[in-house]
C-alpha cells in the first residue's frame, strides 16, 4: 500500500480517498474500493474467495504461481454494468513462463491449445527507455552495461530465450507430435508416483520406436488406488513401469506396487536411474526420432516444451505441476530404450 499512497499523491494529490489499513482496502468518494491481497501461498490466495471484484491487477505476475490467477480470476464476480477486466505487469520472465504463452503465443498454459479467445488477450511492451524523464540517466547507463541476457530483459523488457537451460532441448513438437495408433501386442504404463499430480503415459513399442498413446494426469488428493482404476476403465490394462519409489512407497497401509498387482497389472521392476542420465536419453531418442507422441498427451506436451534446469535440477515450475509425467516417460524409456545396453546374465550349473 505504501507505493499506492505515493502513486496517488503524485497522479491525484487533490483526491481524497479512505484507507483501511486492518482489511487493506480503500475508499474512494464515489463508494468504489480498492482491496490488496497477495497471492503467494494456500492461505492468502484461499482468503480473496469470498469477495467479488469489478477489475483485477496482477502485480508483478512473473512471481505469482498460475493456479492462484485461475483462482482470483474466479473473482471477476460482481454483479453491475461494468466490463469484467484482468491487468497484469511484470518484468518479462522466460519463454516458459504461464504469461508468455498465454499473452505471446495465445495459447493455454496448462493445455496447451489455442485459447477459445485469443482477441481477448492483449500486451504492450514498455521499457525504461519509453520511461526517461522519470528514470534516472546513471540507471539507464547502468542496464545498457548489463550482460546482453540480462539486458535484454530489464532494458529491452523482452522474454528471455532459455532454450539452453531446456530440458528436453532434442523435443520438436513438428517432428515428434504425430498420430498414433494401437497395434496387438503389451501396452505399456510408464507411472510416477505422486500425489498431485499422479501421471502415467501409456506407450508401446513399434519396430524400433517407442509411441506414446496417451496419459493419465490425477489432480488433487490422488493415489494409486484411483489411478489403477483409471487406467482399467480406459482399457490401458497392461506391464507398468513406475517410479521405483513405489516399492516402498504406501496408500492405505499397502505399497503402490502392491495394489497395482492386485489390481490386475503385471510390474517390471527397476531401479530408478540417476535423473541426468534419464534425460539424456530421452534427449539421445529424440534426435534419433525414436518417439512419436500423439497430439491429445497434452500435458506430456507442456512438460517437455517447459521444463527447464534451474541450480542445477530439475525445474518443477511454480505450482509444482511440471516434470511428473515427463519423468514417467523418463523410467520407461530408459528401461525400453536404455544408453547402454544391458550384458545379458548368463546362469552356470555345477
């Protein structure tokens, strides 16, 4: 509220408003309010529900997680003749970020297919040099000097190019997106083990390439129990390949790998490999084009376009949604289409 104060006594000195600084919100004179919330936990983000608003400014949006603007957007409520309308500004993150894809690209973060109105999604670029006479010159000076990452995005407010620091930097989405279909023969469940998410990418193996089908991706308070029972409904009963944390891993007093053996499916144990190497091999079987994936595994999709490597890991995201399903693929492609190849054992009888 402290910068509100002073943009108001700048742009409006002659305006008197009421401030209500134990419910943060003020009043102008013509009974509109202005309430501030902060959006960067459970509890904040849980708190606006029960209000209704005309007009949303998102502050800052780089740093705000995009499950908590689907939730204030639900805000956009108020009954009275006044367009509903969202804002937004921030200082251009990267091409992975929710906001460029929804605002650049027009398309839907978490889907990723074309918004159904696009038209209604519109930016504008401003930087500090559309801004001198209220910058100061030595500040300016200072960002031209920047390094040419850094400066193109604080001086020339553009999106930052991460291709380096993308995981799946061998995945093309025009050679590696296509149709697919069953053939006879073992369907294949490639399962991470998780609460929210709970994902698996059923695949089989054709000739020399490994084709994805589809997926399953349980939200909220998911577990093994719900995914097996999915995963039958839908016909894809076959050999899973999890996350070897299932092993020990528990739902309900039994193991995952227990309840998906009951439930009918038949497990191929393995160890979980180092997560470098299970990048890289997925980055070694798409330059190969060994993977065909078909267009509706769309949140198989968004993780290899925007998982990116961040303090040397793997980047969850800011909701924490991404790397689930790509690190499905991940197990099961390393034990289908492992780097090196396996020494087959040999038994000696004395």
């Amino acid at each position: 509220m402290d910068t509100f104060g002073k943009v108001m006594s700048l742009c409006f000195p002659d305006l008197h408003y009421k401030v209500n600084k134990t419910d943060f919100f003020v009043t102008l004179p013509n009974g509109s309010e202005i309430h501030f919330a902060g959006l960067d936990d459970d509890k904040r983000t849980e708190k606006i529900l029960g209000k209704e608003f005309s007009t949303i400014f998102f502050n800052e949006c780089s740093q705000i997680e995009f499950r908590a603007i689907s939730i204030a957007l639900t805000r956009l409520a108020e009954k009275n003749g006044l367009k509903k309308k969202a804002y937004y500004d921030e200082n251009p993150p990267s091409k992975s970020h929710w906001s460029y894809w929804m605002f650049i690209k027009k398309l839907d973060p978490i889907d990723n297919v074309p918004l159904s109105n696009p038209d209604d999604y519109n930016s504008l670029l401003m930087n500090p040099k559309d801004n001198q006479q209220n910058i100061d010159e030595d500040y300016l000076k200072m960002l031209s000097q920047l390094p040419e990452k850094d400066k193109e995005r604080f001086l020339n407010g553009a999106f930052s190019d991460e291709d380096e620091g993308a995981a799946y930097y061998a995945f093309n989405r025009d050679k590696h997106v296509c149709e697919t279909e069953f053939i006879d023969g073992t369907i294949f469940n490639f399962l991470d083990f998780n609460v929210n998410p709970m994902t698996a990418t059923i695949a089989q193996v054709i000739g020399d390439e490994l084709h994805i089908h589809d997926e399953s991706f349980l939200t909220g308070n998911s577990d093994t129990y719900k995914m097996a029972n999915d995963l039958k409904i839908r016909g894809y009963q076959g050999t899973v390949i999890p996350d070897s944390t299932g092993r020990n891993r528990k739902t309900s007093g039994r193991s995952d790998f227990q309840i998906l053996e009951e439930a009918g499916f038949s497990i191929q144990y393995v160890l979980n490999p180092f997560w470098r190497d299970r990048v890289n091999n997925l980055n070694r079987l798409f330059h190969m084009d060994k993977i065909k994936i078909n267009p509706k595994c769309k949140k198989l999709i968004n993780d290899l376009e925007k998982v990116v490597l961040k303090d040397g890991d793997l980047f969850e995201g800011t909701d924490g949604m991404l790397t689930h399903i790509s690190d499905g693929l991940g197990y099961g492609a390393w034990q289908l289409f492992p780097m090196i190849e396996r020494k087959k054992q040999r038994t000696i009888c004395l």
